[in-house]
C-alpha cells in the first residue's frame, strides 16, 4: 500500500511517527508532505523521516491561501507517488484526498472549527476522534477510547529517561515546574487568550519561591525572563514533562500530553471547557485543572506546588486512565492496514454497544 501523511505541526509529527514506523517495517511505502512550521521539520529530521515541505504563511487570517498551497503540493506529490490512500488532521488532508480522487483517514479532537469541520466531511471517508469529542461528524465519524497523545504517550511507545535532570542542569532530587505559552497564532486560535504577560511574571516568581522554573514560549520572551527558558530541544520534551512536579501552560496539546504522563497539569484558556477531552480529563480522572480566569489558574498552581505527595497521586490516576484507554497508534495501524473492511467493522462493533 502507498500511503501519504500530511504533517502541519511537531505534536502531530509525533502522533503520526509510530504509525509511519510500523507501517514501514511491514512493507509499506510511505511519503510525508509537512508543513515547515516551528520544530515540525527538524523532529522529522531527527526520527530519520524523509519529507516534502511547503512553508506556511504566518497570519492566521490569511490561512485559506495557505490551505491552498498544501492542497497543490500534496496533490502533486501524491500523484507523482500514486498514492492509495491519504492520513492526517482536519481539512488541508481531506482537500489533498478530494483533488487525488483516494480514500482519506483524518484524526481531530479540536471540536471549535465548525468550518473546517463542514469541510472535512464532505471530502473524507473517515473521521476519527476520541471518544469523548463533543460533536457528530456524520456518518463517516468513528470514536475512539483514546486520546491523540496515547498514540505516542502510551507505554508501549514512550519510557521516560531520568537522565533529562542532566539536561536540564539541575540534580534528581530538586523539584521543577514547566511553564509553556501558547502565540495564538493558529486558525483555532483566533479571539483566544491565556496569560498576559504580568500573569506570566506572576507565575515563574510566585512557583519560583518553591521550585526551580522552566519556561517555554512560542515566539520571544522578554529578556528577563530568559533565564527561565527550557534549555532543552523540543524533541526531550516530554520527559521534561514526565518527571515535572507540575505543568502550567494555555496550550492544549501540552496540558493533555502532561496530564496522560501522570504530571499534575493547569491549562488556562479563554476556550477552557469547550472541548471533550479537557472535560473528562478533568472531571472523569482529575488528571487536569482548567480554567478561564488566569488568578484562579495562579492560586490553583501555589497550592498544588506545595502539596509533597503530588506525584504518587497522579501516579495512580494516570494507571487508571491507561487501563481504560486504548493504543491509539495499533488501531490506526490496524484501520489502515485493513481499510474499508475495518472501517465497516469498527462502525458495526460500535454501534453493537449502543
């Protein structure tokens, strides 16, 4: 089989980097077509991933002339490569699969983009989301008992090294938080907002009292505030996250990667609520604390920091969400491998429990 992944972002170089490596090494060929955006090349780079690349355009409100240039460069490159079938998120994949005339599998746990969602269903044959996304996608829409971080968190996949306190400096019995904000630069983003800059000030002086501070920001800190940045390259950074003692960001996909490695994990956001996987990853394993108001996210972070038996707590939670949870890359691995046939049996099992 030939199949063409269309990457736009490092998390999802990571979400998809498990599927392509078993997807490889049971003979099949594969192309990439990734968006050159923040770390996305330079992961791939690192995980021996060869790929085409298409640069983005940096105003979010111009990014239908970027849909553009993605939808012509990868039906380019999967009719020069003949592709059978075409893997990624969201619509820029289903317009790739829609020119190409070929089956299309898409994965999105984002349930605010109601335009690109219409999109999407018109153009592709499978929609996958967790199984708790808000929403109905259509009849082409099947949900999952996992989220897209256990496509690469999952245990079968990810094992923590220790040797990140060497990385970091500091030795392996001093407590240290992550700090991420978000640049609110994507389509998803927009009349989106999370901390200012006096609540980040806030943040890594108020935490500083009680553990060391790592920071980490999409676009420029202020230069006192650089001697708080991360000293580490983007691909360690989930084992930063692992052995954190707690994670304070206003970007998703960093709140929900730390709350599936059993790291105490604050996300504040404007959007805080509107998303199904945030809500049962608070409500159903409290796992993570979301918030709209920055004050309340602060006073939320100083008292956990203070709390001593933080992590065996979430140590325990994360064991019961793993058991309740699937892994995400095997199945689509296995829906892949297997398509349509398991498409129309996956839908069939489902609809069996109902």
């Amino acid at each position: 089989m030939k199949i063409l992944f269309c990457i736009a972002t490092p998390a999802q170089v990571h979400f998809w980097r498990y599927s392509i490596e078993s997807l490889v090494k049971k003979g099949h060929k594969v192309k990439i077509l990734a968006r050159d955006y923040e770390s996305t090349l330079e992961l791939l780079d690192r995980y021996g991933l060869e790929y085409s690349s298409f640069k983005p355009i940096r105003s979010k409100y111009l990014k239908i002339f970027e849909l553009l240039t993605h939808a012509l460069k990868g039906y380019g490159l999967g009719r020069k490569f003949h592709s059978d079938i075409i893997l990624g998120f969201g619509v820029g994949t289903s317009s790739v699969s829609a020119l190409l005339r070929k089956p299309c599998i898409v994965f999105t746990d984002t349930e605010s983009l109601p335009v690109q969602h219409f999109l999407t269903k018109v153009f592709a044959t499978v929609i996958i989301t967790p199984s708790c996304f808000r929403g109905d996608l259509g009849k082409r829409h099947i949900r999952i008992a996992g989220y897209k971080e256990l496509a690469y968190l999952h245990p079968n996949y990810f094992h923590a090294d220790p040797t990140i306190y060497d990385e970091l400096g500091i030795s392996k019995d001093e407590k240290y938080v992550i700090l991420r904000f978000n640049a609110f630069d994507a389509v998803h983003d927009i009349g989106r907002r999370g901390f200012s800059l006096l609540n980040k000030y806030q943040l890594a002086r108020g935490l500083g009292k009680y553990a060391r501070v790592f920071l980490s920001a999409e676009g420029r800190l202020p230069e006192d505030l650089e001697s708080f940045k991360l000293p580490i390259p983007y691909h360690l950074i989930h084992h930063a996250l692992y052995y954190a003692k707690l994670v304070i960001c206003d970007t998703g996909t960093i709140a929900t990667e730390a709350a599936t490695l059993g790291t105490p994990s604050i996300y504040c956001s404007s959007a805080a609520g509107q998303f199904g996987n945030f809500v049962e990853l608070q409500q159903k394993y409290d796992l993570i604390y979301c918030f709209r108001e920055p004050k309340r996210a602060i006073e939320k972070a100083l008292e956990l920091i203070q709390q001593p038996d933080l992590k065996e707590q979430w140590a325990k939670k994360r064991q019961r969400l793993l058991a309740d949870r699937i892994d995400v890359t095997q199945f689509i691995v296995w829906l892949i491998e297997n398509y349509p046939e398991s498409f129309e049996e996956y839908r069939r099992s489902q609809a069996n429990k109902h």
